[in-house]
C-alpha cells in the first residue's frame, strides 16, 4: 500500500478530470490568485478556529499559526502555478502535506469542510472580481486533487501501521477492511 505520489497524481487528474485546459486557466490567474491567497488564509483559519478541537491543534505550539498562514499562502499559489505543471514536485509536496495533517492530529472531519470553505470563498471572489465560473471549476478540481492526498494519507499511514504492528499481510488487512465495512450495513 506504498503510495507513489506521482502515479496518485496522476491517477487523481484523470479521476477528477483536472485538464490541460484547467491548467492552463489556472496559470493565466496566477497572480489573482497572488492577491488574495491572504485573505483566503484568514477566512481558513478563521473557519478552523470556531472549532475547539482545531483551535488547540493550531494554537498548541508557539509560532504555528504564523507557519501555517505561511505554508496556506504558498499552497494557495501553487494551485495555480502547478510548481512543476503538476508534476512529481507538486505530487511529492502535496503527500507530504498530507503526512503533516496527520503527524500533527487534523483529522479528515476537519479537513473536507475546510476544503469546501476555500472553493466557496475563492466562489465569492471570482464573482466580485469578475471573473470566469470555468476558474472556480478548475480550482475546484485541483482542490479536489490536493485533498485526495490528504485523505490518502490517513489511509496510508493507518494501513502502514496496522500492518506493520500485526504482521498482516496488505491483502489479510484488505479483506478484513471489506468484512468490517459489510457487517456495518
């Protein structure tokens, strides 16, 4: 179950249908998106802070949150930039941003409905600046990409571990995952 981000990346373009097309658009208002990665990264932690839980985990170390309104404003641009056309640096750094959400305790709760807070707030800044409802699609779908690799890294590190503390096989540990998922019906 070793993921390689490259081929997830991959995978998650044609899955998504994250285009050339898209690509291409989000490049074209890369710095749009410049000009308000910012106020993005406030409406998101301000999001993320009503919840208790989220607050303590952004708070619990000094200097944090200052990191992760950094980190937030880069990953923001490099939505639109690709940083490598979407290529291995931009899969390799996605999976270990995925890695952090984990190592740090954010939970997938948390996770999706921050993600649907960044699409619709980027929503309501197209509208005001005028701009195409095709940008917020393609935004859309490279979210859509960049929380498939969180979401998979939950997956992956859990799997791992599980493993390697029972000795299970990953084809013991796939069954057993079906048969629990069956007798919750």
């Amino acid at each position: 179950m070793s993921l390689d981000p490259h081929v997830f990346m991959k995978t998650m373009e044609t899955r998504i249908g994250f285009t050339s097309d898209d690509k291409a658009l989000l490049k074209a208002n890369a710095a749009w998106g410049s000009t308000i990665a910012l106020q993005m990264a406030e409406v998101f932690y301000a999001y993320l802070a009503r919840d208790k839980e989220m607050n303590d985990i952004l708070n619990a170390k000094e200097g944090r949150m200052h990191r992760l309104n950094e980190t937030f404003i880069e990953w923001f641009g490099e939505m639109f930039t690709g940083m490598d056309d979407w290529g291995s640096a931009y899969a390799n750094r996605r999976w270990r941003i995925g890695l952090v959400h984990v190592q740090i305790g954010i939970g997938p709760q948390h996770v999706v409905p921050a993600m649907a807070t960044v699409v619709n707030e980027v929503g309501k800044q197209l509208k005001a600046a005028g701009l195409s409802e095709d940008l917020r699609d393609s935004l859309g779908r490279i979210c859509m990409i960049d929380l498939a690799f969180i979401e998979q890294a939950y997956v992956e590190v859990s799997s791992q571990a599980v493993m390697r503390e029972t000795g299970w096989t990953e084809g013991l540990f796939k069954r057993m995952i079906s048969t629990g998922a069956a007798s919750l019906k």
